[in-house]
C-alpha cells in the first residue's frame, strides 16, 4: 500500500488530480492517502515530483519494530496486571502465534493469487 511521506510533500496536489478513485486529498499543507480507496494503482508513486509516495515495503523495519514493542507493552501489562512472569511469557508466545497465523494467510493468499495469472 502507497503511504505519504509528510517531511518531503509539498503539497503540490498533482497526485490529488490524477489518483483515477480521488483516493489522495490534501490535509491543509500536504497529501494524505484514503487506503480504503485506493486500488494500488501506482500511478501517484510515479508521477511525485518529490518521491514523498512511498511503498509498505519502505516501512518494514519501522513495522517490525512496532510490532516488537507492542509485544513488550503487552508483556508488561500482563506481568502487572496478573502479577505473573508466566502471564507475560504466555502473552509473548500468543503473539508469536498470531504472527505465524497473518504469515500463513500472507502466505495462502499468495497461493491463491499465483492462481490467477
Ligand atoms: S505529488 Fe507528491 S509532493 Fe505533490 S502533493 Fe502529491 S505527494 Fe505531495
Ligand atoms: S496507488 Fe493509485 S489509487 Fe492508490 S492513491 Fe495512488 S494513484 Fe490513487
């Protein structure tokens, strides 16, 4: 999914006017992406001026380290609230199942999408 660059917009507006769904609208200054209509396209990251539009795979270390610290702000909440060093290691490993669990449907989807061509 595209994202925005907010440091480097400018707010020029081109992409606003040639998304083909008007997924992009400005935020007083600078460009902001409605994801819910955006069809991934593509066009917005080619035509930037400035290359603020950005790709997800731009955002994997930030994503991975977000995921890691809520993981940590859980086991932290879980250690507290239930007052168990277990409680939080039970939370941890939970995590680490729903990871595996969005990396099967990542990974299924795929299948599933290879199937098309
Ligand atoms: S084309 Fe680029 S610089 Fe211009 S408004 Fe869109 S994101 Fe910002
Ligand atoms: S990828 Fe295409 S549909 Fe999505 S915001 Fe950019 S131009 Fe619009």
């Amino acid at each position: 999914m595209p994202w925005i660059d907010q440091n480097c917009c400018t707010g020029c507006g081109i992409c606003v006017d040639e998304c083909p769904v008007d997924a992009i609208s400005m935020n007083v200054d600078t460009a902001e992406i409605n994801i819910t209509e955006c069809i991934r396209c593509g066009v917005c990251h080619d035509i930037c001026p400035q290359g603020s539009i950005r790709h997800d795979s731009e955002k994997k270390a930030e994503i991975i380290k977000a995921n890691v610290e809520i993981t940590k702000r859980y086991m932290e909440l879980y250690a507290h609230l239930l007052r168990s060093p277990e409680e939080a290691d039970k939370c941890r490993r939970r995590m680490i199942k729903h990871f595996i669990n969005e990396k099967i449907i990542a990974e299924k989807t795929i299948e599933e999408l290879e199937k098309l061509a």
